[in-house]
C-alpha cells in the first residue's frame, strides 16, 4: 500500500501548483507498483492511479508519454532493484562459500533489497508478454550467472557450480511462492542445514550468528 506523506513536484516551476497535493515521478511510480503487486499490470491505468494520487491525469504527462513509458520505468526500476541486488550479493566478498550465500540470504529476508511480491508481480506479467518474457529471461540469466560465479570462486568445478547456483536460485523462489508465513526463528533453525545442503560444507558458527542477527533486525523492522 503507498504510504501517505507529504507530496512534491521534482520542478514546481514547469507547472502552476495547485491546491496542496503535489506529486513526483516517484510517487507515479511508488502507486504503479502497488497497482502492478496488488491487481496485476491490466490494473495499471493512468486515470485509475491520478485518482489515488488525488490529480489529473495531465500531471502524469510531466513525468511519462505514455501508459508504456511507465510500464517500460516499472520494469527497468524492477531491474535495478530486485535483480542488481541479488547480483550484488552473490558478488559480495565472504571468506568461505557459507559466508557467500548468507550474503545471498540477506535478499531472502530484507525486502528493502529484494521486493518478492514485486519479483512474482514481474513473472505473471512475464505470462502476457512476451517482452516483458524476454527482460525476465535475461534477468535470470544475470542472477543465474551471478551465482554460479559465487560457487566458482570458493573452488566448485564449473557444472557443480551452475548445479549448486540452480538448485539455490529455484528452491528460493519455490520457497517464496509457497509463502508459509513462518516465523522467523523456525526459519533460522534450519540456516545451518540449509546452508549444508546448498553448499556440502558446515557453515562457521560466526557466519551463523551474523547472518541471525541480521535476520532479526529485519524482522524487527529494521531495513539494514
């Protein structure tokens, strides 16, 4: 859901301000996104979004050309985020493998870094499109790849390290999609097998701790 606060022009002076509700590119995108996660990409309508943003629809031509052009920002916003960021991480430096993917975990459980309803919003898209198919497709590719680099420098040969990074990036997204809801400390009593069977070695109790610590901040409601 948008958060309400207090909104502003990016250039008040290429519009006459009126009234006292103002709206950037960003606040466009922030209610395109939550139409795109909450209804689908049919739901996102340029008039339908005015309205919840309290302004004409003209507004929305400072900032986009089109209905495709905000489209076109949504996926490429998708990709910066939610895709740079896992990449991020798998690339992260980590002195074992085990170190390497709570990297990777940090993803999982930090929405600020990785949007999973946004990730699946993308996929059903991906369904009606076949351009947004093929943004997937390489997207996938890049984490993918990401991953199988992750295993490749802490010493797997090149086809256990694209298995390990498959069976790593899937088993992820069968986990969020079935959305058990779990709490956060049954979760992190299976960090350490998870982490042996993703990887075939034990994880450093220190690596364990850390990445606990980070997990409980997040769920607390820290984004950091």
């Amino acid at each position: 859901m948008v958060r309400a606060r207090p909104l502003h022009r990016d250039d008040p002076s290429k519009e006459p301000l009126i009234g006292n509700v103002k709206v950037t590119r960003e606040d466009w995108l922030n209610v395109a996104l939550d139409a795109l996660v909450s209804d689908g990409v049919e739901q996102v309508k340029v008039l339908a979004l005015g309205d919840r943003l309290g302004v004409s629809r003209s507004s929305f031509y400072w900032y986009f050309t089109s209905r495709q052009d905000l489209l076109d920002a949504l996926l490429d916003h998708w990709e910066k985020t939610n895709t740079a960021a896992l990449v991020d991480l798998a690339g992260a430096e980590a002195a074992t493998i085990t170190a390497a993917v709570c990297n990777v975990f940090r993803a999982v459980v930090n929405p600020a870094l990785f949007d999973i309803a946004f990730d699946f919003a993308v996929r059903d898209w991906a369904r009606r499109s076949g351009a947004v198919r093929r943004v997937l497709d390489r997207s996938e590719a890049l984490r993918l790849d990401a991953l199988t680099a992750m295993f490749a420098r802490h010493g797997y040969d090149p086809l256990e390290a694209l298995t390990r990074a498959r069976v790593l990036y899937y088993m992820q997204i069968g986990y969020n999609d079935a959305d058990l809801r779990e709490p956060v400390e049954d979760r992190l009593r299976l960090v350490p097998m998870y982490l042996y069977v993703f990887t075939g070695r034990h994880a450093q109790p220190a690596e364990i701790a850390d990445f606990t610590t980070y997990a409980r901040r997040i769920d607390q409601g820290e984004t950091s």
